[in-house]
C-alpha cells in the first residue's frame, strides 16, 4: 500500500497586529472513523477539487481548503467570516449506490462535529463556530480519507 501524506506547511499570517500561527493538527479517532482506512492523496493546495462543491454549507459559506480522496470525491472546509461558523461536508464525484462516507469537524472549545454513514452523494455538512481558531477537519469515501488535515484562521 502507497502511502501519501498531506504536509501543511507553516505559515506566519500577521493581520490588524496579530500574530496567528497555521500549522497541521492531528485529529483523535472515533468510532465512526473508517478502521481500516487507506492513506488517501490529499490534494496540494494548487490541486483542483475532482467533485464540485454543492453549496451544502449554506448562505454565507466560502471555500477556504479542499482534500481529494484520489477519483472518488472532495472533501471541502468552508468559514462563514460574519458567524464565525466553518464548516465541512465530503462529496462524492459521482453519485451511485449509498457507500460509507464521513465529514469532520473539530476544534479546541468547540469540540467535534460528525456525520457518518451509507450516503449516495455527500456528507455532512458538520459546523463548529470557531472564529479565529485551528479547526482539523477531514472527510472519507469507502476506505479513503483525507487523514485530518488543519487550517487556522
């Protein structure tokens, strides 16, 4: 088994003064996390996602990152900068039969936010309002994953 690896690099982000560092987080496993998940090519920053976002986050939601999971599908984070609420939801490129898919959220003070299941075209979204926050989000299809992956801000 190939095993690839998505490496955040560090970024030093100054804004109105403040200083906020951006660096990977690992995220801890739960039971509805796939168990015998293969490692994933998780797309590079200049990668285009190979499933278009379907606006499942609502009004107010950008795209701020995105993760493939090779051909099956993307896994998009999106931040609502008014409410402060990010947001995740995993989306296959091709609908069919209902597969195991997941999307995660999870911060330091707001905890983790998951849905996991057979689904035919998505999942999630999840939420978690943490403005200014690292949150680790990922997302899954069959036995492919984003493998967590972190974005501060």
């Amino acid at each position: 088994m190939k095993l690839v690896r998505h490496a955040a690099a560090v970024a030093v982000i100054v804004t109105g003064g403040a200083l906020a560092l951006a660096a990977p987080a690992s995220a801890s496993a739960s039971a509805s996390a796939p168990t015998a998940a293969k490692s994933a090519a998780v797309a590079a920053p200049s990668e285009a996602p190979v499933a278009k976002y379907n606006g499942a986050c609502g009004a107010g939601h950008k795209v701020i990152d995105s993760a493939n999971m090779e051909n099956l599908g993307t896994t998009f984070l999106t931040y609502n900068k008014t409410t402060g609420e990010n947001c995740v939801v995993t989306v296959r490129t091709k609908p069919g039969a209902p597969v195991k898919m997941f999307a995660r959220l999870s911060s330091k003070t707001g905890g983790t936010a998951t849905d996991s299941g057979q689904f035919t075209t998505y999942a999630g979204p999840v939420y978690i309002e943490a403005p200014g926050e690292c949150v680790t989000w990922e997302g899954g299809i069959t036995t492919y994953s984003t493998k967590g992956t972190g974005h501060c801000g």
